[in-house]
C-alpha cells in the first residue's frame, strides 16, 4: 500500500513545480522566439501565446488570445490565402515550417518563420497545434543584400569566364580577316590597273554588256565593291579589337597618373564631332583641381568614348537632345565620380537589368554590337571602380562612374537606396522592414535645400526620393524643383491625400513622379518601383 505525501511533502512539491515553471517561463522569454499554442478545430483559436511575443511585435500576449481574428487579420494580405491553406495542410500533415509577414504595433511588417506540430491524444484524434514562431526580418534582409552581391559577383564572374570564350573566338576571326585585310591594297592596285584598260576596250566596244551591266557601269559597281570589302573588314577588325580588350583585364598594364578631366577632353577631340551630329548641344561641368589617380590613361579613353557615343546615339531628336558630363570628388567615398547623362529615349528596367551583359545590344538593326558597355564595365572593374546607370523611358540615361583615388582603400558597399526626407519616423521604419537600403534627412534638421542636393551628390546610390510635407518651408516644393533640375532622372514620391494632391497638381508646374495615400501603402509602392526599376550597379 503506497503512502500517501503528507501536508509538507505536498507544499514542497507545489513550490518545486512553481519554480521550475518559473525557471522555464524566464528560459521562453529570454529566448528570441515565440512559443504558442491553439486549438486544432473550430476557429483554430490561441491559446497560449509566449509573452516575448510583446518584444517582437509590440503586442500584447493577450490579445491574440482574447480575439481568435487577431493574428489573421495582421497577416500580410497578400499572405493570407497562402497561410490559411497551410494550415489546412498542418492538420492534415502533422507537421509544417513557413514564413509570412506580420504586422507589428508600429505599423511595418516583420518576417516570421514557424514552426508546427499537431499534437494527438490517447484516442488518436487531433486535440491541439503546439509551435514557434521567430522574427526573421534581418536575416531576410542580409539575403536581400546578399543576393545584390552576389549578382555582382555573377557578373564578374560571368565576364571573365566568357574572357577566355572571347579569346579564342576574336583569334579564329582575326585569322582568316587578316588575309582579307592583307590583300585588299593589292585588289585596290591590281584594280587601278585594270581600270583603263577596262575602259579602253569600252570605247572601242560600246555595245559590249555583261549581266545587264555596260562596261562603264560595272567599272563603277566593282570599285564601290571593294570599298565595301574594306569597310567590313575594317569593322570586323574593330570588333575583334573590342573582343580582345573584353578579353583581357590586364592589371600588370603600366599605370601613371591620371587626370580625369583631360581624359575627356581628350576623348571629345576625338568623338566629339561624331556625337554633335546626333545631339544639339554638350554640357561640361568638371571640377576644377580633380585629383589623380594611378590608372590606365587609354583604357579610361575608351571607357569614357563608349559612354559618350551610346549617349549621343540614345537621341531620337538632334534639336532637343543634350548630353551632360560632370565630374567631381566624393570625399565620403574617396573617390571621383564621373557622370554621363542624356535625355534621349531612355530604357526600360528589362534593358538595364541586361545592359552591362556581353553582346546585349538595343541597337541591334543598327550596327550595335553590344560589347562597348560590356567593355566599359570590364575596365572600370580593373580599376577597382562601379559603373552605375540610371534610366527613365522618355526621359533618359545617366552613367556614374565611380573611381577610387587609392585603388589599395577602395572598398565599396553600394546597394540602390530610397531617400526617405520625412519628420515621421514610422515611415522610415515601414520602408526599412521591405527595403534593403534606406537613408533619412530629418526634415527639421534641413536649413536650406541644398543640404538635400548636398546629400544627394554624396550618395549617388540613391534612385528615390520619398517626401512627406510639400508646404514644409525647406523640404517641401523648394526641394522637388531643385531635385527636378538637378537630378531628373530621379523618382520622387510625395505622401499626400486626395484634396491635397488635386490642390497641388492645380497650382504648381513642377510636380512629383507619383502622389502616394496616408498611410503608406507598401504593396503599391512596391508595385511602382517595380515598374519603373532600380538604379543598376
């Protein structure tokens, strides 16, 4: 007969099970996951709900379980549909992992990662769901910065690999276009010999044709024959050249100093007069006193003469077309920043995402090749540098090239980036939970618009602006016609209701790309940037 516990060995038993409940609630909420239970039938309702899950979201335990709505309704709307069929799948399964959005007290959404088991009673029916749930937010961000990385180490990789390609398909070329090349002098002499006597026998045989041609006219075609002999082969030679630049990033080259600003100049002797046939007008703005640096003189010539003539040949309109070249310092990068901007067609964001890809021509019907950006970037990666390009259809182009005063200190870490110049914090941090890269100028802090401009030119990874308050006396409409004027290319979004913008849109010239609602709504600004693209690094 087994004793029974007495009246001491009872309280000593409640308060050992307290403690270890106490000693395992403080365990869960030091941990950074939420633990939670619900019921398996019905509205699925929760009934346990970790209270570290007010440290992650900002709600309390409670109100996920007074309300059995509650955590649905703060799922993401474009997750929902997903997340209810997934736990139909749990119940019929056993066992689920998933990730969806939540959103949090402040308003932005968070990335949650879950983990479910069904758990069964003694009869083998379903009696309740038992798992976890982690904030993943940061680790989808660092994949999001990652994944951009690694397209530009891709990219890398993708030119050297099709290099060695390259090589060998520029050498086989070159071999039999070289024996064209070689004897086409002959041709042109042997030919200017014959010429007389060809005509000669044409003044005694006027009547003399041969495949419907005279004498005299088929003298004429054959001379424009071997010009055009010439003249492709002089192209293939070109091309074979820019393959075999493509082919090598040739580090061990001798290096000198360099001075940007003369390399320009240099290059409009050259094509200068070749790009003012296609645009009315050529805008130098160069920094005076722009620092050298060791580099390749020649190599930056061609980098700097592709950019030019894809710029010039961008113009659909000689009369209005317009090309900009700036140059100047970024101390916050230690590096020159060298600009090339156009307002000629523009591209789409399909054509940017590819422009820098080896034989990727919008020229094609017109003779482009599509090795010159290609090289370009190739070059400008030799030189420890990034080629950005920024594009708007209707509106233009613009390429940055960034180059390290000191290749040996160079380290760039540049992703594209909302500007965000707002007094509302919530914003900031609603865009910060989707985004990879935002930065903010507290509105209150700005005392002129040309701490914007300022900013701006500093960071030249950033492809957006986002604004609040247009009546504000800095950042409000002195700002937007300052952004407009000095960086059309870029877009600008304005929060606003509907009587605002309709007030806006009726008084002023100048007005932002897109008007968004209060409060933010992420999926359509999403849907937008998707539209019109990214800055292309």
């Amino acid at each position: 007969m087994t004793n029974k516990p007495t009246y001491d060995e009872l309280v000593a038993m409640v308060q050992q099970l307290k403690a270890a409940h106490e000693q395992l609630s403080v365990i869960m909420e030091s941990l950074p996951i939420i633990p939670y239970t619900r019921r398996a039938d019905g509205d699925l309702a929760i009934t346990f709900m970790g209270k570290s899950v007010e440290t992650i979201t900002g709600y309390a335990a409670e109100l996920f379980m007074d309300d059995p709505a509650f955590w649905l309704d703060h799922v993401h709307p474009d997750d929902r549909t997903r997340v209810m069929a997934e736990m139909q799948m749990l119940i019929n399964e056993g066992i689920l992992s998933r990730e969806y959005r939540l959103q949090v007290a402040d308003g932005s959404y968070k990335w949650m990662s879950s983990f479910s088991r069904m758990i069964k009673d003694s009869d083998g029916r379903n009696d309740y769901i038992v798992g976890v749930v982690q904030d993943v937010s940061d680790e989808k961000k660092m994949k999001q910065e990652a994944d951009m990385h690694m397209q530009q180490v891709i990219q890398a990789d993708k030119l050297a690999s099709l290099g060695e390609v390259v090589a060998g398909v520029a050498h086989e070329i070159n071999n039999p276009n070289s024996f064209i090349t070689y004897n086409i002098p002959l041709l042109e002499e042997s030919w200017e010999i014959f010429v007389p006597i060809i005509n000669a026998y044409a003044e005694n045989h006027p009547d003399s044709r041969h495949a419907n041609l005279t004498l005299q006219e088929l003298t004429g075609e054959m001379g424009e024959i071997i010009h055009a002999i010439k003249t492709g082969s002089d192209r293939i030679n070109k091309i074979v050249a820019n393959l075999k630049d493509f082919a090598r990033l040739d580090e061990s080259a001798p290096s000198s100093l360099v001075d940007f600003n003369k390399v320009i100049n240099d290059v409009l002797t050259i094509v200068g007069a070749q790009a003012r046939k296609s645009v009315a007008r050529i805008e130098l703005e160069l920094e005076e006193n722009l620092p050298q640096f060791h580099g390749h003189y020649q190599k930056l010539e061609q980098v700097m003469a592709n950019l030019i003539m894809n710029a010039a040949q961008a113009i659909p309109e000689k009369e209005k077309g317009k090309i900009s070249i700036r140059t100047r310092v970024n101390i916050r990068l230690h590096s020159i920043i060298v600009e090339v901007e156009d307002n000629g067609r523009g591209m789409a964001p399909s054509e940017t995402e590819h422009i820098f890809e080896p034989f990727f021509t919008t020229r094609r019907s017109s003779g482009g090749t599509g090795l010159g950006l290609s090289v370009s970037y190739g070059l400008v990666q030799e030189h420890k540098g990034r080629i950005c390009v920024l594009s708007r259809p209707g509106l233009g182009t613009k390429f940055t090239v960034i180059l390290p005063i000191d290749r040996r200190q160079s380290q760039f870490d540049l992703q594209s980036t909302i500007l965000c110049v707002d007094e509302e914090p919530q914003t900031l941090v609603l865009l910060n939970s989707f985004f990879a890269r935002v930065e903010r100028l507290p509105a209150l802090s700005l005392t002129s618009t040309d701490e914007v401009i300022s900013f701006l030119q500093d960071h030249p990874e950033v492809d957006m602006v986002l604004c609040d308050k247009l009546t504000h006396e800095v950042v409000g409409w002195p700002m937007l016609g300052n952004i407009k004027r000095k960086f059309p290319l870029l877009t600008v979004f304005c929060l606003a209701d509907l009587a605002e913008k309709e007030h806006h849109c009726a008084r002023r010239d100048i007005l932002p790309d897109y008007f968004l609602a209060r409060p933010l709504q992420l999926e359509k600004l999403a849907k937008i940037i998707k539209k019109i693209g990214r800055l292309r690094i």
